[in-house]
C-alpha cells in the first residue's frame, strides 16, 4: 500500500482549518523534495529530539521516542526516513525566519548605584488578574517597592526592555557566578513593538529597524528613549532558574533547554511542539537544517514563522538580530499521522 501511495503523497493536499480558524493546506512530501537533506548531521538532530520527546503524550510520539533511542547517531538519517513523512504547511502569510537568543546582563543580588534597575519576581496579584498595571503604571509607582521581589538588580534599562522580549537570560554577577531567569509571567496587556513605533514616528526606516539599531537610539536619547519603550504597556516578569547547568541552553516552551541552532520556535496551531522540522533558510546565508520546535513566542504566528534559537551572549544577539530571511519549512510528522491527511479517496 505504502508503494502504491507514494507517487500520490508527493502531490497530495489538504486544506484544513486549524484551532484559530485559518485555512491551511498541508502537502504531502517525500525526503528527495528537502534540499540539501542527505547533507545534514542528522546525529546532531536526533539528539536534540531526544531531548523532549520523552514529553510527549500522543501513543505515537512515544513509540517513536522509544524507537529513537535504539538508534545511534550514524543511522540518525534513517531513523527519520524510516517513521516519519515531510509535511509542507502553508498560510496565507509570507515565510518568514527571525533569530533569537539568550541575553546576559551585567547584575548584583543587592542594588547599587551601577545596578539599580530591577529584575522582579511576578506578584500574587498580577497573576491572579486577566490584565494588571502597564508598564508604565508599574514603573513610575511603588507597588513593587519593599516587597522584596527583586531577583537582580542589572546596570542597564535598556538591555533588561530586551531580556523581557526575549524571555530568558542570564546575569553575570560581580563574583564571576550567574544566576539564569525564565519567564515567569507578564502583566496581561498586548505587546506593542517599539520597532514599528520608530518608523511610525520617521525616525528610523523599516529596512533599519533591528535591536541593535533600536538599543542604540535609546542610549544615545536617553530622555526620549525611556519614554519610547513605555510604548510597550506588555511588562514580563521572571523565575529564577537553578536546575538548569550552566553548559545547557535556556527553558524552551516545552521546559527543557534549547539547543543553539537546531531548536527553533514555532506557531504550535501549526506545527507541534517537539516535532522535527527541516529548514529550508533562504537570504544572504542559506541554511539547511533539520531543527526541532520546541519553543513558542508570542510574535511567531504563521504555519511557515519560525524563530532559529542562535545562543547565548552578545555574539547570539548580533547574529540573531540580523535575521529576517524567507525560505520554507516542512514539518516532520509521524508516518501514520502523514497517511491520514491523505483525501478518503486514496
């Protein structure tokens, strides 16, 4: 049957709704339509698959986990071929591959003249309402003061607008250790793009728009810039993270680490969290890459939107930064899941 079908998979399609009402259409594909496929370090991918696959609750994934760790790194290739058929799901949206990465601040566990902007904890009352203080209301009042639910203090207001967007970071302490945060909640109101507000305002062009180039403009307008970030009313609070070592990525949405350049971060109404997807990165350097969704974000919306996880530190950043490429991504799906997109027909 498997043989009889195959030459049909290839140009098989589907369109379905998804959970937010969007009409998609997913194609059946075979590994000789994925470019540069036989190239790939498919070891490197199926450790990382391994990571969290053992999450996974749907009978399937787990008898595919349980599989992949018969499989040694040299068989990777076919391990994947062998359980699992490439998906193309499409949006009325563009493609769009975006980078992000892990920040590491500058802090101290005590406030300072050098470090005096706070990272907090999330207060009981923020968590229990649908939508708390702004941004604004937050920082110009005293509801957080004297409650102790600083977790740092940081040298930089800027860099710590960032950590919040990013979600994750570690902060460098004066004694050479680091405490790492995660993403501990937020205060309920839209995240509004501070990028798109400097367009909006002619000061910087929608080609120039980048963290670097917005960090910039702040430090260099101080008075103006501090009032350009409470643009974003969204404020993120954190948790301190200590079971994490110090050589492993930051907390993906799945609570387990990514891994620099093979966890990615997807719309999870398309794609499931913890499936291999291969990457077909376009732009000035093409990237071809099997990567695994095990991360989320609230800017990634799209069946072909995905943000490639770059590391941690300065060097991550400017690399990520300077992400903004089309290309396609296919989702791998196990084998029986691929069969059943098929129309009743085949």
């Amino acid at each position: 049957m498997i043989g009889t079908l195959r030459s049909l998979m290839l140009v098989a399609v589907l369109t379905a709704a998804n959970a937010a009402g969007a009409e998609a259409t997913r194609s059946i594909l075979s590994f000789a339509d994925l470019d540069g496929w036989a190239e790939d370090d498919h070891g490197a991918a199926l450790s990382v698959f391994l990571d969290t696959c053992g999450d996974l609750d749907d009978p399937d994934w787990r008898s595919l986990c349980a599989a992949a760790r018969t499989y040694e790194p040299d068989a990777a290739r076919a391990f994947f071929e062998l359980f699992f058929r490439p998906i193309l799901i499409e949006d009325e949206k563009a493609p769009l591959f975006t980078g992000y990465f892990e920040p590491e601040l500058d802090g101290s566990r005590t406030r300072t003249e050098t470090y005096r902007y706070p990272v907090y904890k999330m207060p009981p009352e923020a968590r229990e309402a649908g939508q708390w203080l702004s941004r604004r209301e937050l920082l110009t009042s005293d509801v957080m003061k004297g409650r102790g639910l600083e977790i740092a203090w940081v040298d930089d207001p800027v860099e710590l607008f960032f950590l919040q967007i990013q979600g994750s970071g570690r902060i460098r302490l004066p004694d050479g250790s680091s405490v790492r945060v995660g993403y501990g909640g937020a205060n309920g109101h839209p995240y509004r793009s501070v990028g798109v507000e400097l367009v909006r305002r002619g000061i910087l062009g929608a080609h120039d728009v980048s963290a670097r180039m917005i960090q910039s403009w702040v430090r260099k307008n101080p008075e103006i810039g501090t009032e350009l970030l409470m643009h974003n009313p969204s404020y993120v609070f954190f948790r301190e993270v200590s079971r994490v070592a110090a050589d492993r990525g930051p907390l993906g949405a799945m609570n387990r680490s990514i891994t620099a350049m093979r966890s990615i971060a997807v719309d999870p109404a398309y794609t499931p969290l913890g499936a291999p997807v291969w990457v077909e990165k376009d732009g000035k350097t093409p990237l071809r890459r099997l990567m695994i969704a095990q991360d989320t974000g609230s800017a990634i919306k799209g069946a072909q939107r995905a943000d490639i996880f770059f590391g941690t530190g300065d060097a991550a950043g400017q690399a990520a930064g300077q992400l903004k490429d089309p290309g396609r991504m296919i989702v791998l799906l196990p084998i029986q899941r691929a069969y059943a997109m098929l129309p009743d027909e085949f």
